[in-house]
C-alpha cells in the first residue's frame, strides 16, 4: 500500500471518528453493502390423504383425459383437501417469483411445468398433473389437482383472470387432452 493511500486512509478514520459521517478518498473502495436477508416465509403444514394410481387412472378416463403414460410412475399419490390446496398456493406463490409470461419464452407450459414441480418439491404431493388441452379452441397447458371433493383445474399463470384458484374440470372453456401425473 503505498503512503498516500495509508495517509488518505488515516485521514478518512479520523474524519470518520469525528463526523460519523463514512469517508471516501481517491482509490479507496465503497464498503460493500451487506445483501440483503429474505424473508422466512414459514411452511404451512397441511393434512395429506393417499389416491392409488390405478384409482386416477379410472377417474382420468371417467373425465374424458387421457394418460401420457401407459403405466403408472408411483403406486399411490399424496393429494391435500381444498384447504391444504389454498395453503400450498399461497406458499409457493409468496415463496417464488414466477416470471412474467413472455411468448416462446416462459408461457402456458412453463408455468404449468413449474408449478407442477414446486408442488411435488416443496409437498411432496403427487396428486398433481401436467395438462395438456385447450382453451377456447386454442392449445395451453395448465394443472390439474386432485383433493376430497375429487379433481379441479389449476391455471397457473396468475395474470389469468381465475388463475392461482382451482376450478371446475371443463370450467372457463378448459378442455383437457393429455395428463401426466
């Protein structure tokens, strides 16, 4: 370090000490702010109920949506009722910032990829589906979730005038295709 950088530095520290106010000189770096901390936004805990797979795979052929799959990939699935559903939204939408929708970028299929994948990794719920289908005659993706009361809709995207609240299957022009679960 050379002398006039110490003395710089000297005088900073006594300026410093006797102003209160921080000093800056010639060479001299900015302190470097410490990052800032986010919140801890706590987990809710919600109540979990099994489904067997071959129990979906009735109940996606009595709703009309055919299985991307010819086998199941789990014996059983966690589902939650409407509650845990409302609790787990929430927590993953004030938990993650979804990126704004942007054409052939992150559109309809990437929320409903992301969503789909949250839920299972923070909740470990299976109950949840890929849906591939369409919305007023035009192709989309979304989700689909299973609780007490049976299967609902979720649209992802919360730019959706009913999205981020599950709805009926079939409800707001949705007519589903393709699921994978």
């Amino acid at each position: 370090m050379s002398l006039k950088l110490q003395i710089g530095e000297l005088c900073c520290g006594i300026g410093e000490y006797l102003t209160g106010k921080i000093c800056r000189f010639p060479g001299q770096l900015p302190p470097i702010p410490p990052e800032p901390v986010p919140p801890v936004i706590p987990k809710p805990k919600i109540k979990t109920f099994y489904i067997a797979a071959d129990t979906i795979s009735k109940e996606m052929k009595a709703l009309g949506i055919n299985l991307m799959y010819p086998i199941p990939l789990d014996m059983q699935y966690l589902f939650t009722d409407a509650e845990g559903w409302a609790e787990v939204v929430w927590y993953i939408y004030e938990k993650y910032e979804f990126p704004d929708w942007t054409k052939d970028k992150f559109d309809c299929d990437d929320f409903a990829k992301l969503f789909w994948s949250l839920v299972s990794f923070e909740f470990g719920l299976g109950a949840c589906g890929f849906v591939i289908g369409t919305v007023s005659g035009n192709g989309h993706a979304y989700n689909i979730i299973a609780d007490q009361d049976g299967w609902k809709l979720f649209e992802p995207n919360p730019s959706f005038p009913w999205g981020c609240q599950p709805f009926e299957v079939n409800e707001h022009q949705y007519h589903s295709s393709y699921v994978l679960i």
